[in-house]
C-alpha cells in the first residue's frame, strides 16, 4: 500500500477511530492524541501490512492497543457514575453556565435526549471491565465481526464471546435498574431534566416519543431495547452531531469528576488499611 493510499483510506476511518477511542476513554485529548499516535505508528509500519485483515481492523487493533496501555493503570468507573457526577454538577456554578453559553452560541450546542443515551451509555460502560468494554463497543456499534476482533484484541473466539456476553448483560441489567426513561422502574431522569433545562419552551414529553427506544419500552423486551440503544450510537459521531460541543463539555465534566472521585476513594481505602496493617503487626509481635 502507497502511502497516499493509505492517507486516503485512513482518513475515511478516522470519524469511527476517534469516536472509539473517544467512547472507551471518555478523554477528548486521550482520543486526539490515541488517534494521532495511530496513525504515526500505522504509518511507520507500513510496509508490514499485508492485507490480511482489513486496513479498518489494522487501525483499530494499533488504536486499541495504545488505549489499553493508557487505561490499565486507571481505575474503572463505578455504576452509580450518574449519581456521583450529577451531584457535583449540582454544586457546580460554572459548568451550568458555561453549558448554558454552549446551547445559546454553538451551532452543536443543542441539547437532544438521543445524544444523551448515547452520552449515558459511554459514561457507564466505564464501569465494565476493560477487555468487556472494548467488546461491547467493537461488535455492537462499530460492527467488527468476532474474527476481527480476535484480531484486534489478540484473543481467542471463545474469550471474545465470552466478554461480549458479560459485557452485554452487565449493561443490560444496569439499565434495567437505572433508566427511568426507558423501563419506567430505574432512578436516573436526567435525560428529562436536561432537556427541561436547555428546552424549557419543548414538550419532553412529546420529543421524547420520537425516539423508537422509548416508544418501543413498553413492548421490547431487555435485549430489543440494548439493541436499540446501539442503534443510536451508531447514528451518532460525538465529534460531529448538532449536540457534540455540548456533549463533550458534559463529558469532561463527568470525567474530571470521576478521578477526583476514585483517588478520593483509592486514598480513603489506603488511609483506613493503614492501622489494620499496624494493628497486624503490633499483634504479630505480641
């Protein structure tokens, strides 16, 4: 492959490569910088490429590669990230007004509930484990087959079935329990509550009913329902759609958030460990 095919096809590619990463990191630099690393790495191995598997899985299999070494060392997010991320935006002044400026100014600053469950789903599919997440992701929205990702993950089918049916179920089950807009049992309304704030003039409750996920709810049963909500992060590019400036500024918010949360966490667990590591000791000694 000449290099100016490559430039070519790789830039057909990059839409979906940057909002993969996008949604398995939930870091608009991470994402950019994943992405440019990619293609600096796809580039200067070039001549490796032999056409065995597609350029797409080539390119998805060095980006997943470089997003698995930067998100290890990180601590997955927890269920209740809905929770914990609306409070502190409650108590948070500045990121409501800056929102709001975004509705008011950009021409991607509109607020649609479908972006939101886009939006929520990204965010709680960080609470999977890392190999579940990426499997979720590669088969359900960008539509790899088990065979690539194998490939892409250096795994084998029967690991690969099995992260895609654990992963699946997981937010299968977490939805159930935290969706009030879909199942009408969960806790979480923010797609409701959002809307309110950034269309208060709108009927929610009319707009809402556009959405063939919420007005199937009723009739579809859980997996019909996960199957619709890929529908819709397949429909969407989170660096493009007409709410993307106003998503991503969300995202941030939730991921900077969420580190605070979890060193937090990590440092009160260390902290109350510490005397029952000393109170071992001192028994030891006794």
């Amino acid at each position: 492959m000449t290099v100016e095919l490559f430039n070519k096809e790789f830039e057909g590619i990059v839409g979906q490569l940057k909002s993969y990463i996008l949604r398995i990191t939930a870091s608009i630099a991470d994402a950019e910088d994943i992405v440019h690393d990619t293609y600096l790495k796809a580039l200067d191995k070039l001549h490796t490429f032999r056409g065995n598997s597609s350029l797409k899985t080539w390119l998805f299999t060095i980006a997943s590669n470089l997003a698995k070494d930067n998100l290890r060392a990180q601590k997955r997010w927890t269920e209740n990230v809905t929770d914990i991320t609306k409070e502190a935006a409650l108590n948070n002044r500045q990121f409501f007004e800056e929102a709001m400026n975004i509705r008011m100014t950009s021409p991607h600053g509109q607020y649609e509930a479908k972006e939101h469950i886009a939006f929520c789903f990204t965010c709680i599919s960080k609470s999977l484990p890392l190999e579940q997440q990426l499997c979720v992701f590669l088969k359900e929205v960008y539509e790899f087959k088990v065979s690539e990702i194998m490939t892409i993950l250096g795994t084998t089918e029967a690991m690969v079935k099995y992260y895609l049916h654990t992963g699946r179920s997981k937010m299968i089950n977490i939805f159930e329990g935290r969706c009030a807009l879909i199942n009408k049992e969960g806790v979480c309304h923010q797609c409701s509550e959002l809307n309110g704030i950034f269309n208060p003039k709108q009927n929610t409750q009319v707009e809402l009913m556009k959405i063939d996920l919420v007005k199937k709810a009723e009739k579809g049963d859980k997996e019909h329902l996960f199957d619709l909500r890929m529908q819709i992060l397949k429909e969407i590019d989170p660096f493009k759609s007409k709410a993307s400036e106003l998503q991503l500024h969300h995202l941030e918010h939730n991921r900077q958030v969420m580190e605070k949360y979890l060193e937090k966490t990590v440092d009160s667990s260390y902290r109350f460990a510490l005397p029952n590591r000393q109170n071992r000791k001192q028994n030891e000694s006794n």
